[in-house]
C-alpha cells in the first residue's frame, strides 16, 4: 500500500498538503514532505542546479507543483518559482534544511 501511496504521489495523483505531525515516514529514515517556495528565498527563480540543493542540504527535489499542473522528477534546468510547491525527499534533518531555505531561513 505504502509503494502504491509513494508512486502515486510521484506522479502527482495524490497531491496534499500535509502537516508536519503527518508526515509520511518510510522505514522510520526517509521522509516525504510538500514545501512552499517562498519569495524571499534564495532558491527562488533559480534552477535545481544552480540552487545546488542537493549539495547544501542532502534532500532532493522529486516533485513541483505549480498551480494545477505538476512536475514529477524535474530536470536540473527546471526553474524553482515562487509559490511553486515542491516534493522533497529526504531524512528529517535534511527536509529541515531545505525547507528553512524555502522559507527564505538562511
């Protein structure tokens, strides 16, 4: 069921926002959580690999959602848009990190 939940989600089928008290565990290491991009971020109208998330926090970017439509694995030359929602993947620590950053939290 949780394979089923995780590829669904990755396609974009399964789109909520959640709070952190629900945030989906896989094997109590991997964590799944939905950020907004904020304008005041430093990753904002950057693309992945210019943002060098990745490097900075050790969490990946495995989905945007931008309005109604979605992204699922985005390319490295995707561009992060404020207001964009991004899939992010990672252990708790590492979503911490990026999602500090998203909030523009340096």
């Amino acid at each position: 069921d949780e394979t089923r939940e995780f590829g669904a989600q990755l396609l974009g089928a399964t789109y909520q926002p959640v709070d952190a008290d629900k945030l989906k565990m896989f094997q109590n290491q991997i964590v799944i959580d939905w950020v907004e991009l904020k304008n005041n971020s430093s990753l904002a109208n950057k693309t992945i690999e210019e943002s060098e998330v990745r490097n900075r926090t050790g969490a990946t970017i495995i989905g945007i959602v931008q309005g109604k439509e979605s992204i699922a694995i985005p390319e490295a030359d995707t561009k992060l848009e404020p207001g964009n929602v991004l899939m992010i993947i990672g252990k708790k620590d590492q979503i911490d990190s990026l999602a500090a950053l998203c909030r523009g939290e340096e």
